[in-house]
C-alpha cells in the first residue's frame, strides 16, 4: 500500500546538504532519503549540467574551474530560493573553496557522508569511466591519487555539522537502514536545536 505524503516522516524545514568525496554515497542516499520523505532532491552536479547544456567533464575544461564554480553558485543559489526543505547533493568539491561550508551552514543543515575506505574504492573502480577526475590517473596510482585528493578536501568537509557513515549503501537492505539512520541522525539535530 502506497503512503501519501502526509505519513512520510519530515527530514527537516532547513535545506540539507549531502557533502562528501565521490562515491561515498551521496546520490544513492539522497535518493532514496527523498523517496522516504517527499523532499525534493537534487544532484547538484546535474543541475549545473542542464543548465550548462553539457557535461562537466566537456563544461569545466572548456570554461575553466572559476566560471564552473561560479555558474555552480549560481543554481545554488536558485535552488534554495524556492524556500522550505530540499536535500541536495553538492559536488564532490563544491564546499572545497574558503567560506563555502561557512555559508551552507548558515542556510541549512551539513552533512559529511563518510564511507568506509574498502568499499569507497570499490566504488570508485567500478564507476572509474564517469570520473572525469580520474580518467588520467594509472590504474596502479588510483589509491595514492584519491588518498591525496581526500586528505586535500577533510579540512573542509571536517566544517559539515554532522557526519554520516555511508558505507552501507549496497543493497536494498542496506539502503533501507541507512534511509532511517539518516533520518534519525536528522531529527535528533533538529530536536537538539530546538531544545
């Protein structure tokens, strides 16, 4: 039996952010939190895409980072002036900019999606030719390579209000119960807040 929207648990009357580096989880989880939810979701990425006309990995090199990170501003900023709840998904290296995360806790509500590295890697390799990042990287420097692009992005994902273990994201199972403990993870924030 389907649940109208009026049974759906609320996420949050602030907007939240799902940051975190590539393949941990940001798009399966924001998904499937939405679903449970009703909250609109976005992939940032993608918004910028249709708004560009064309992928990242043609947009970006065509235009240069500063007029990628500027048209990323933008939708942004967009996204969030429809007001009440959206769960949006940030680029891997959207809050990796000074004051980027500052101001997205401002407006909403951070959350830095962790996943376990064994499986962050899996990931990795297996979506390795939708990584425009890591097209050029040697096979046998793919670890070395993330390794280094982590540790260049933590201090700025380390700014996220709350941290969320995403390395459960597999299967059905899986995501059904990282669902709620995100939702859970969510309302005892919010809770705190008010309190």
């Amino acid at each position: 039996m389907a649940t109208s929207k009026a049974d759906k648990p609320v996420l949050h009357s602030l907007p939240v952010f799902l940051a975190g580096f590539m393949c941990s989880g940001k798009s399966t989880l924001g998904e499937a939190v939405s679903a449970a939810t009703g909250v609109p979701y976005v992939d940032l990425d993608r918004a910028v895409e249709a708004r560009a006309g064309m992928a990242l990995s043609r947009y970006i090199p065509l235009v240069g980072e500063e007029t990628f990170r500027a048209l990323e501003r933008s939708v942004l900023s967009e996204l969030l002036t429809g007001g009440g709840p959206v769960l949006v998904a940030l680029g891997g290296g959207t809050p990796c900019r000074p004051g980027v995360m500052e101001e997205l806790n401002r407006l909403g509500v951070t959350v830095w999606l962790q996943a376990d590295g064994e499986r962050l890697m899996n990931r990795i390799r297996e979506g390795l030719g939708s990584r425009p990042l890591l097209k050029a990287v040697p096979v046998e420097e793919l670890e070395a390579h993330v390794e280094r692009l982590l540790q260049g992005r933590e201090a700025y994902y380390r700014l996220a209000r709350l941290r969320f273990d995403s390395s459960f994201l597999e299967t059905p199972e899986e995501i059904h119960e990282s669902v709620n403990k995100f939702i859970n993870l969510i309302h005892e924030h919010q809770t705190h807040l008010t309190n």
